[in-house]
C-alpha cells in the first residue's frame, strides 16, 4: 500500500538563495553532477582510443600491403573532424534512452564526413597517387573501431544497470496516473538508470489494486528532505494538483542543488520527435509535426511495401512450398487460418496464417479469451460469447516447428501484396474484440489511421502475446506518430533477432 506522509498544514518554504547554500549543499550539488560527466568524458576517451587505434591499424595494414599509408598529420585530422562532428550531433550529449542503432548511424554519417572532408582538402591541397585508397582504409578502420567501441561501452552500462549498479534515485512529482505510468515504465526498464523511488504529492490519487506501489514520501514542501534522506539524484515532473508557481520553485530548487530535472509534457499524446519552439516575446510556442497516415510519405511506404512483398514472396517460396506440404500432410486441408481482423480505417479484411493447431478456435474456444477478459474488466457477457472453455494446446507438431521461427507468419506478405496489410504496423486484432476495446482502452482506435502490419514497435519492444493492451496501443501510436524510414529499418532488424532468440528458446 502507499505510505502517506504527506501533511498539510505546512505551508511551501521559500528556497533560499544560491549564495545561501551550505557548503555541504554545494558540495553535493557538484557531486551530483559527476555521473553524466562521466559517461561524457567515457565515450569521448573510447571514441579517441578506437580512432588512435584505427589509425595505427590502417597504417600498420598499408605497410603490410606494401604501399603508401596516410600521412600521420591527415590522421590526425581525421580524427578531429570525426570527434567534432559526434560532438555536434549530440553524440556526447546525456540521453534517457541509447538506441544503439542510431549510434551506429551517427558513427558512420560522422567517418563518412570526415573521409570527404580530408578527401577534398588533399585533392586540392597535394594531388597524392592512390589518394582514394589512403583515404578509404582509414575511414573502414575507423567506422568499425569506433562502432565496436560504442557497442561494447553500451552493452556494459545496460548490464551493469540491469544488476541495478550505477541507478540514480528518481523522485516522481505527481502521484496521478501519468506519475505511476511514469514509475511503471522506470522500473519495467532499469537499463534507463533511474530507480523510481518515491512521489511527491500534496493530494495523492488512491492506489489501485494492481500496478505501482511505491511510497508517497511528501508533499513539495519536503523536496529538499527527501533529496537529502535519499540521495536523489533525478527528479521528474508529471502532472500534480500543485500550482504553476510551486513546481517552477521546486525546479529552480533543484538546480540549485544539482538534481537534475525532467518534465511530463501537457498534451504529450500529441507530442513527436519532430519539434519546433517558437516565442511570442518569453512565452514559447510549441508544434509537433508528424507523418500524415493520409499523406504521401505514408502512401509511398505502401506501394514500396507491395514491391518488397513480392520480392519477399519469390525468396521465401521455398519455405512457403514446404511449410504447405508440411501442414497438408499434419492436418490436411484446408493450408491457410483464415481470420477477420480490422486494418486501416476499420475496414475488415481476411488475414491469412499457416494452420498449426487442430480444429478450430471455436472447438477449443479463443486461446486469450481470459486475457480479453481481464484488459476489458467490465463487458465480460461479448467476451464469454466468443469463448467456451479455456483453449488446450491443440498445436501440432509441425506448427510448434512454424511458431518457432515465425514462419506460420509468412502467408500474410499476401494480404501485403493485395493492399490490405503493411510489413510494419500495428498488429491487427479481431473484429469482436475490437467493437469493445474502443470503448475501454485508450486511444485504441488511433491505432487504424495506418495499415495493419506483420511486425510493428511495440511487439519488438516486448509487447507480443498476454501483454498489456494499453502499452501496446501506446507503442502503436508512438510508431505512427514518429514514422520514418529509419524506424521502420529498425523495427525489421529487431524482428529478425527476436525471431532468432525465440526460436533458440523454443529448441
């Protein structure tokens, strides 16, 4: 249960002045600073030791080879060009979530432009024989140290996070549901650094029977007691009951004592990455832009998804021929599981699977019924009507084998070729349940501005199977609103490796 240790009959201290600090204070406030610091000067020694070493090993490698290496000087230079423009980037700048992949990016767009920069400069400069290649060997070495060092630096800090070393105590101001959605994201994800470890609330919601349960340690008021007590280090702002004046105070308290702050946006539902500020003299102005799901970007990721599908259809064809004579020869006919699902717009289509199980759902009743069951709470009478009893493991075992390794899965590129299904989406849900989980989940219908897809953002972020249906819905629109290429590349790589990981664990 939640331990209430908010009072009321205080009033909100006023935080003194920086030059009024104790020594004490200023001292923890230099201190708390220390961790970012030291992931930044982390990553700016590795990325100098990997382009020293790639630098050696390109002039060790033109040695071996018998021809010309690069002047140590246009190394040099290189290596400079490479780091100012990580720095640039922000690649040295302190981030909640590293995404590894758009690190491996930025590495290669930053050895790419120091290569062309160093190209040209001599080009114009010294006019060298066999410039292309004292050019080229370093820009390989480079990319792929630095890469290397980058991967192993991040795969170190996200063990040693998830064994909780090096966790920053979070204090979460506003016990509401965007406060404990905010706690319940930081402790499923301990690989972010912060350990939620209390709230801030004056007028606290009541807890629910399920989900966070973590202490409510005081109102505003006691800020400065419970950083002292705990060792905060990280405080984050979601929405309270408190007036503006009282959180921009408590802001400014803790800068003044080294805690670093983060904000819960008001209409963050409308927020993306792609952000613009601009100002009415002080007053800021904020605009979210997103992708139109109606627009050309979106229409030119359907007619290449058409093109990719068929490609996908000549190359898979033979585990298509043998996944059918398999399933033919277990269950006979009919090959394909046929279900109305609902796609773009709500619009009904048939989506196609391998059949891997005997019978049909309605023989054995729906495998998730009870799952349905308990993410809808109320209208349970709609759900019962499309179960009976609790499915058995009616999978055979050839389709043990197709689930393994996604293959039941591959049939769907037909719905993508007709026009029906994207290759990267949000999962298609039935037609029953989805007249009712429009009703209970929020923003479930935002999910059907865009097609329906193979694989989307929240099943390579875990979200696949008895998962919450609300974060999975968060995950969707999250995708639709932040679409890119780039995230769609992203989502595919996850695929294939969450299929090789769930294919060892099924052997």
């Amino acid at each position: 249960m939640i331990e209430h240790s908010v009072t009321t009959a205080n009033p909100l201290p006023v935080a003194p002045p920086l030059d009024a600090l104790t020594r004490r204070e200023q001292l923890a406030a230099r201190t708390r600073l220390a961790p970012d610091t030291s992931w930044i000067l982390a990553r700016f020694s590795l990325d100098a030791t990997m382009l020293a070493a790639a630098a050696l090993a390109s002039s060790l490698g033109s040695r071996a080879a018998g021809v010309e290496a690069s002047p140590a000087g246009w190394l040099a230079l290189f290596s400079v060009i490479v780091a100012v423009t990580f720095a640039a980037r922000g690649m040295y700048r302190p981030r909640l979530r590293a995404e590894i992949l758009d690190d491996l990016r930025g590495v290669i767009v930053a050895t790419s432009l120091g290569a062309m920069a160093v190209l040209t400069l001599r080009e114009l400069l010294t006019e060298p024989p066999d410039l292309s290649a004292q050019v080229i060997r370093p820009w390989a070495f480079a990319t792929v140290y630095v890469a290397a060092g980058r991967v192993a630096l991040h795969w170190s800090r996200t063990q040693a996070r998830r064994h909780g070393e090096a966790l920053r105590p979070t204090v979460i101001v506003g016990a509401g549901r965007v406060g404990r959605l905010t706690a319940k994201r930081l402790l499923e994800q301990p690989e972010l650094g912060l350990q939620p470890i209390g709230f801030l609330d004056k007028e606290p919601m009541d807890a629910p029977e399920t989900g966070v349960f973590l202490p409510v340690l005081g109102a505003s008021w006691d800020l400065d007691r419970v950083i002292a007590e705990h060792e905060v280090q990280q405080v984050i702002v979601t929405f309270s009951t408190a007036p503006s004046e009282v959180l921009l105070r408590l802001v400014r308290r803790c800068e003044e004592l080294g805690v670093h702050v983060a904000f819960v946006p008001r209409l963050f539902e409308r927020m993306s990455q792609r952000l613009t500020i601009d100002y009415l003299g002080g007053l800021p102005l904020v605009v979210a832009r997103w992708p139109n799901p109606k627009g050309i970007q979106f229409a030119t990721k359907y007619a290449a998804d058409r093109v990719v599908a068929a490609v996908l259809l000549l190359l898979v064809s033979p585990f298509l021929i043998g996944a059918a004579l398999a399933v033919w020869a277990s269950l006979g006919r009919p090959i394909f599981f046929r279900q109305r699902r609902i796609g773009r717009d709500g619009r009904e289509f048939e989506m196609l699977k391998f059949r891997t199980m005997r019978g049909t759902p309605e023989h054995g009743g729906e495998a998730d019924a009870a799952w349905a069951r308990e993410e809808l709470g109320t209208q349970m009478e709609e759900v019962s009507a499309h179960s009976s009893t609790p499915a058995d493991d009616r999978r055979t075992r050839v389709g043990r084998l197709l689930r393994a390794f996604s293959i039941d899965e591959l049939p769907q590129l037909l719905n993508v070729l007709k026009g029906d299904m994207s290759i990267v989406g949000p999962r298609p849900e039935r037609t029953h349940y989805v007249r009712l989980f429009e009703q209970s989940v929020y923003r479930y219908g935002e999910r059907h501005r865009v097609k329906a897809g193979i694989t989307g953002w929240a099943q390579v972020n875990g979200l696949r199977g008895k998962t919450s249906l609300a974060d999975r819905v968060e995950w969707d629109n999250h995708y639709i609103e932040n679409w890119s290429l780039w995230l769609d590349f992203k989502i595919l790589l996850f695929t294939g490796l969450a299929v090789l990981r769930f294919s060892r664990q099924a052997e």
